[in-house]
C-alpha cells in the first residue's frame, strides 16, 4: 500500500503565516492531501496551539473543490528500469467556503516496528503519512491555489470523465466528481 | 588484491593464505589478476601447505605431520578448522566470481549477519522548465522524490553426504564435496541474478513513449534503443549483450553482405561492434537442473549502460557458514557437511536497459 503525495505547487500557504495550522488526528493516520475540519483545539496539556482534525461531514459543509487542471507525473526514483514516473493530477481549488484543511508535512518517514517508531530511513515519500496521534502541518487550501497529488489521495470514485476532486462526507480523501460541491 | 572485510577478520594477521587462494583461483580460471610469474602447479603445492598450516592453527594442533588423515578427521577442532577455513576461502573468491558472471548489469554488496540492505535511488529526470512573463517573482513548484529499494537476504543451502566406508575405501571425498557445494551455490547465485534481471527486462513496456521491449530485431529498433539508453543514462554509452546465439542475429537490414573467412563474423560468431555499438557476449550457463538446458535465454538482446548504475542488486548477508558433524556421528555412519549462504536480490537503480525479443 502507498499513501499519496503531495506537491504544493502555488499556494497562498506558502505567504500567509495563518493559512498554516499545527494539527492531530485522534482517530486515524493522515496522508498528505487528505482534508479535514480543524474546529477545535487539542486539550491536552503542551499542545495548546494544535488543532484537533475531523472528517469532513455533510452537516458541517462540504464545500471544498478542486478542478482538474490536468493528468501530470510525480518523478519518484522507486528503482525500476523502465518508467519511474507515478501519475498525478494537477488541481485547482475553486471553493473553499467550508473552511476546510489539508494536511501537508515534509515527508520524512516513520517506520514503525512494534512500539517502536524510526526515522529518516526511508527516503520514498509513499510510504509516508502522518501518523495518529502526532502532530503535522496542515494548509487551508484557498481559491486559485494549485496542488498537484497522486492517485492515493483520491478516493474509490473512478475519474472517468470526472473533472472536480471533492470533499466528501465521512473519509479524508478527495473524491471524483462531475461538479463542484454545492453545499 | 582485494579480501572482504569478514575474512580479514576472520584470518588475522594470516590473511596471505586467502590472498594466494584468490591467486591461485584467478589463475586457474585465467580471468582477474594473478602472479604469472609463478606456475600454477607451484601455487598448487604452495597453498596445500599453507591450507595445513592455517588448520592446525585454527585447531591449536603443534603439528599435523605425520598423523594419518583418518585420525585426524576424528579430532572435532579439526574436522570444524578444516571447514571453517574452507568457507572462509569461498568467502574470499565469492564476490569476485559473481561479479564476473553477472557484474554486467549487477551490483554486489556484503553485509554482516543480522543486516538488511536498502539501496537509495536517485531520481532521473530533470525539471521541466516553462516560458515566464516578467512581472512574477516565482513559478510553480516542482519537486522529485527518492525512493529506496531494500533487500532482506535468505539462506540458501546444500546438504553434502559422503559414507564412512567410501571414504575408508577412498571412492568418496567430503572436501570434494563441499568444494562442489560451494560452486553449486556461486551457480545458483549467478542463475538467480540472471533470471531477477531478464524477468524485469521482458517486463518492460512495449509501446508508447515508454518503449524499451521490442519484439523481433530490425537494424533500426537495434539503433533506436541503443541511442535511446545512451541518453538517458546521462550518455553512458550502451552496449548490447545476449548470448553468442542471440548476437549472431544483430545484423544489418540489408541482407546484400559479405564476410571472408578472417572476419570476426566468422571466427567469433557475431560482429563485435555493429551501428556504433559495441557487442559482448553473455557466456551461456548450464541449467544443471535440467539436463541438457541452458539458463540464459537465447532469444533475448539486452541493451544495457555497463558504466551507469547497475540494475540488479545482489546482496550478500555475512560469511558462508560450513556444518560438518563427526565422523562417526550418523547412526548409518555417514557424514554431512551443509553450506550456508544467505543472500537477495532486487531490481533497484537509477539506470534504463532496453531488450530486443527475438521470435
């Protein structure tokens, strides 16, 4: 299994100071791309500016969209001969009035054997996420800013025909659709 | 002339035995470097004595002389110094035999017991770069990625048996045994490499841009492939390998040629340069498994970078273990010796290679 990776290719994260968030999954690991709401903080004592990340649900809104700018490639040297590029997809965000968070962190893996957890031993970006329980980066993707991800970021929904990457109720993955998300 | 580091630990200050073995092996196989200036029948003698030598030291005997080799094989510390020193001779030949074989397209590396190998891959590709306008501080960000490729290596082993009475009877003989052993293992190794390496190049894509697998030869596909690997392994220039029975089949389109009896054609089976490309020959191997079989497979042209990473990793994990039990240890009065060796492989590199199937 590969998590997705993630390229902030330009984003208004990279200039706003609060368009960027520390934040924790209780529940689940978080691959980079993955959004999420971040509507509360994290009570526990020294992590008092760590936002606690939840699925994104219905109730909450769902309005974060992403148009597919193209089918692009991500150069990951996994020691084939033949190509060792990984196809990916360019998007643009459109909407983003749900307020919704993606997660992002510079992709040093952890490789966790028992208890036991071990660092920079492994340079292959998809084989990292961001583990349950420990703190990460996360964006809040704004109109007009433009990521490029794997296909390991977008949920079970063939592409198809499909030109919109959706937020989409009860995972953390984007998801395929034929439309911007309307509510 | 180089010793790997486990038998130099293993050797001491008595690593010269190991260096004249390594000698005497080279010498006999007429490949590496060896002393010409001594005869191998001389080396012969000389080593013999020195095997002794270093078997009495192990086994904390003042002396071998004159004790008659059955008694000998009774005493435990020199039934284990006897096979101790063995591997450590495998050990010291190992490496360099492989890389012999296989050393075209294969990287070999050696560990301790209780290691894995992770081989870091640079990425190959460049950035693409795009026309600006000139108002705007940056572009888009582009990144590459490293990837890795880990080998976790696996025992492999032979179980040798002679009988008591044979050996009494001097029709069998454990160190010819083992010996034997020993070369089934480098066999085997040689074999796995191979078939690791000619099952990732018939995986390659056939078609689109990505095009490295071509099914039947023409002069054209020979030159596109050949230029095609050369570029893109950084100009490394390419060369084409395959066994002498696939090589023969590189010629040019035009059928309208020529060849005296004095042209390499002739003489040695195949054009040694062809279309600005140098040809080598991949020494076919026996499937000893299989009577009368050939391992390497004649139907294959590789198109490969000799001086660009190498694209199979052979991993060897720690010395080559001996298990030899007693003489009179069998309840059927037999005797085994085991070797042990413990290695991998995986495809991992930066590099592309490129492969023309012969129909």
């Amino acid at each position: 299994m590969s998590y997705n990776v993630l390229v902030q290719n330009a984003v208004q994260a990279m200039n706003i100071d609060a368009l960027n968030r520390s934040a924790m999954c209780t529940t689940a690991n978080v691959d980079n791309g993955n959004v999420f709401y971040l509507a509360s903080k994290s009570s526990t004592a020294g992590e008092g500016e760590v936002w606690l990340a939840t699925q994104p649900a219905t109730a909450s809104g769902l309005k974060l969209s992403f148009t597919l700018v193209g089918t692009t490639y991500l150069s990951i040297a996994d020691g084939n001969i033949g190509t060792q590029r990984v196809t990916a997809y360019e998007l643009e965000c459109v909407d983003n009035s749900s307020n919704l968070w993606m997660a992002y962190s510079p992709e040093i893996v952890t490789v966790v054997s028992g208890t036991k957890k071990y660092k920079g031993i492994n340079p292959d970006p998809r084989d990292f996420t961001n583990l349950e329980d420990e703190v990460f980066t996360a964006f809040k993707p704004q109109v007009g800013d433009i990521v490029t991800m794997t296909a390991d970021g977008i949920g079970a929904t063939a592409i198809g025909s499909n030109t919109f990457a959706v937020a989409t109720t009860g995972q953390y993955k984007l998801d395929w659709a034929a439309t911007a998300n309307a509510a | 002339m180089k010793i790997p580091s486990n038998v130099i630990a293993f050797a001491g200050d008595k690593v010269k035995i190991y260096e004249q073995f390594k000698d005497y092996f080279n010498h006999y196989h007429k490949k590496g470097s060896f002393d010409e200036t001594v005869s191998l029948s001389e080396k012969e003698n000389k080593i013999n004595i020195a095997v002794k030598e270093e078997i009495a030291r192990l086994s904390n005997l003042p002396t071998v002389d004159g004790i008659a080799p059955e008694v000998l094989a009774t005493s435990p510390m020199y039934s284990w110094a006897t096979f101790a020193v063995i591997g450590a001779m495998v050990d010291a030949i190992l490496p360099d035999a492989i890389i012999d074989s296989v050393g075209l397209y294969t990287n070999v590396l050696t560990g301790g017991y209780g290691d894995s190998f992770s081989i870091d891959i640079k990425p190959r590709d460049l950035f693409v770069v795009s026309k600006a306008g000139k108002g705007k501080r940056t572009s888009e960000v582009h990144k590459q990625f490293e990837g890795q490729v880990t080998i976790v290596p696996e025992f492999h082993d032979i179980t040798v048996q002679v009988a008591l009475y044979k050996v009494l009877a001097g029709k069998e003989n454990l160190a010819e045994f083992a010996m034997k052993a020993a070369k089934s293992l480098e066999a085997q190794m040689t074999v796995d490499a191979y078939n690791c390496f000619n099952t990732a190049m018939e995986a390659l894509d056939n078609a689109g841009d990505d095009l490295l697998r071509v099914a039947g030869y023409s002069q054209s596909t020979f030159v596109e492939l050949a230029q095609k690997v050369t570029a893109w392994n950084g100009g490394n220039k390419s060369i084409a390998v395959a066994t002498q029975l696939a090589l023969q089949n590189v010629l040019p389109n035009d059928a309208n040629y020529r060849y005296d009896l004095d042209s390499d054609y002739a003489k040695i089976g195949y054009v040694k340069s062809f279309a600005g490309t140098d040809l080598m020959v991949l020494p076919q191997i026996s499937d000893y498994k299989n009577p009368f079989k050939l391992a390497l497979d004649d139907n294959n042209i590789y198109i490969i970078s000799p001086s660009a990473p190498k694209l199979i990793n052979l991993a060897l994990e720690g010395s080559t273990i001996s298990i030899t039990n007693g003489l009179y240890d069998n309840a059927n009065l037999t005797q085994n010796t085991t070797m042990k060796k413990s290695y991998g492989l995986a495809v991992g590199t930066s590099s592309i290679a490129a492969i023309i199937t012969l129909s």
